[in-house]
C-alpha cells in the first residue's frame, strides 16, 4: 500500500534519477545519441529508445535501483542508513510491509555501491591507528557442509565462536589472524579515511596510508615500529606516542591518537548493534561508518549514502 510518505519517496528518488542522468541522452547500451522519447516506465520514468541499436532505457537502466520495485523502500533504507540509531532489518521490513531479506538484500547493495568513500589529501597532523574486529563467518554454511560430506568439504580453518565456550576450548588469543585490522586515518580538520588491511605489515600499510596523505602531512602514530619504518622509507615526518606506557599526549599535547582513538570508539559503538557481521561486508560496515561520520552535523537535504550510490 503506498502510503503519503512512500509517494514522496519515490518522487524524490525518481527527481533524482533524473536530474543525475543530465540533458544529455545517450543510448547506455551503445552510447549513441539518436535517442528518443518513447513513453514511460511502470515507475513513471522517461523511457528512451535508441534508434541505432533499438534498445530501450530510461536513467534507471543501470544504476542500483533498476529492476528495484519498491523504490521508495529502498529510499526508505538509505534514510534509516543515516539515522541516529539504524533500525534491524526486521523492524525496517514491518515498517515498509516487505521481506527481511528484501531490506538486508537492499542494505547489501547500497553498501557495496559505496565504494571507497574514505577522504584523501589528509593534511597537517595525521593521526593513524589501526582497531580490529574478531573474524565473522555469519551466514556461512561451511560447517553445515562439511558435517553432511566431509569426504567433499575439508573441514573449516576454525571452530564457530560459539563452539568455543560450549566444547570448553580456549579462545585464540591476542591479535590471532582472527581479528582484522581496520585502519584509520583522520587529520585534525577532521577528514577521515578507513580500510580493511590483509595484515599490519609494512606493505599493507604503505598501500594504505600513501595515496590518503597529502605530501607534507606529518604522521602521529602508536609506538608500532611499521610506522616509522614506513615514515623513514618514505621520507616521512613522524611522531609517535607509547600508548603501552600509558603515554597519551607529547609535546603539551601536539601529538595524541586521540582522534583515531575516539573514532575507534563510536565506530566500536556503531557495529555492536550488528552482533559481528560476516567480515565480506567490513568494507561496506567501513563505508557506512564514514557515511555516518562525514553527514553526522547535516541531517536535511537529499540522502548522501542514496546520492552516492547512485
Ligand atoms: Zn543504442
């Protein structure tokens, strides 16, 4: 049942759409420009034909909402992507009279839309620090494979976390290569950037950090010998704080991790509601996370994470 609100929404989206795809019309499937008006889509969309290839298209051919009947739903999910509190996907799913899986499917897709949105150019004093995450296969249907035929699915690297505390067998400790790093950057203008690292080797990092720094921008790390080694190879100012030593500022308080360190902590704060989602969606958790952060003052206008993915 459309309601008032889910009207609006899809005009809004398709207002959108249209205005993203410009004046210009060219043909998506051949790039031709003798196109023409050739009625409209059951959304209510310009449709184009192509008079070369006699293919038809209209400014959603394409992009994330094409084949999307609920447009206004998926709208819906971008707007409650940036709300104080994002709501579970079965509240969401009540609220817009769909599946579950409907909205997870259109939160998947969103996210991975999002692509790299992390800031570059980071300038002045940059403050980087890595936070992990514990390793998540949720979701995964390994062990129920593995168990039906063990002849044809070797057994999987590692117990279910929960099969710890229920067969009595210690945990992994410390930072095993079941915790992923995530490392992030964030100059003191507030310009951030985030991603997932394979590892905290010095490769890992370098591919990192080099393309978000401006050229003269100064490093403020943890004690971690990476950074200044990767600070002296790269020609590099650094400063580092002993976090271990309980050392929190240095030079009255110039050179802190405090920043990346309160970031970690609303990061932290944000995914806990989400009870560890599979590690193939960190990039997308990473995205939504500097969405969120970057939008956090300006509440009105169009949706940044629906403009953006589009
Ligand atoms: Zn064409």
């Amino acid at each position: 049942m459309a309601t008032a609100q889910s009207r609006l929404e899809r005009r809004e989206t398709e207002a959108l759409l249209e205005e993203r795809s410009g004046l210009e019309k060219h043909c998506c499937h051949c790039g031709s420009t003798a196109v023409r008006r050739w009625g409209k889509t059951r959304t209510q969309l310009q449709r184009w034909r192509c008079s070369d290839c006699g293919k038809t298209f209209s400014s959603a051919t394409g992009t994330l909402v094409e084949r999307v009947h609920r447009r206004d739903g998926m709208a819906a999910v971008a707007k409650d992507m940036m709300a104080r509190q994002p709501q579970p996907c079965r509240a969401l799913a009540a609220a817009l009279g769909v599946d579950k899986m409907t909205v997870w499917r259109w939160r998947t897709r969103l996210l991975a839309a999002l692509g790299d949105v992390g800031q570059s150019g980071l300038k002045g004093i940059v403050e980087a620090d890595e936070t992990y995450f514990r390793e998540s296969r949720k979701g995964s249907r390994e062990w129920v494979r593995h168990q039906r035929a063990p002849s044809r699915h070797p057994k999987p690297p590692r117990l279910r976390w929960r099969d710890y505390d229920r067969q009595g067998i210690p945990l992994p400790r410390g930072l095993s290569r079941w915790q992923i790093p995530v490392l992030v950057t964030r100059d003191r203008g507030g310009a951030t950037a985030a991603n997932r690292l394979r590892s905290t080797r010095l490769r890992e990092i370098a591919q990192s950090l080099t393309p978000r720094l401006a050229r003269d921008a100064m490093l403020c790390t943890d004690a971690a010998g990476v950074y200044r080694t990767y600070a002296n190879r790269t020609g590099r100012a650094i400063e580092q704080v002993n976090t271990s030593l309980n050392q929190r500022v240095r030079a009255n308080g110039v050179y802190h991790i405090q920043n990346v360190n309160a970031f970690h902590a609303r990061f932290k704060e944000f995914m806990q509601p989400f009870r560890g989602p599979a590690t193939k969606y960190l990039d997308g958790y990473v995205a939504w996370m500097l969405m969120r952060d970057a939008n956090a003052q300006s509440s009105d206008g169009a949706n940044p994470i629906f403009v953006r993915a589009l």
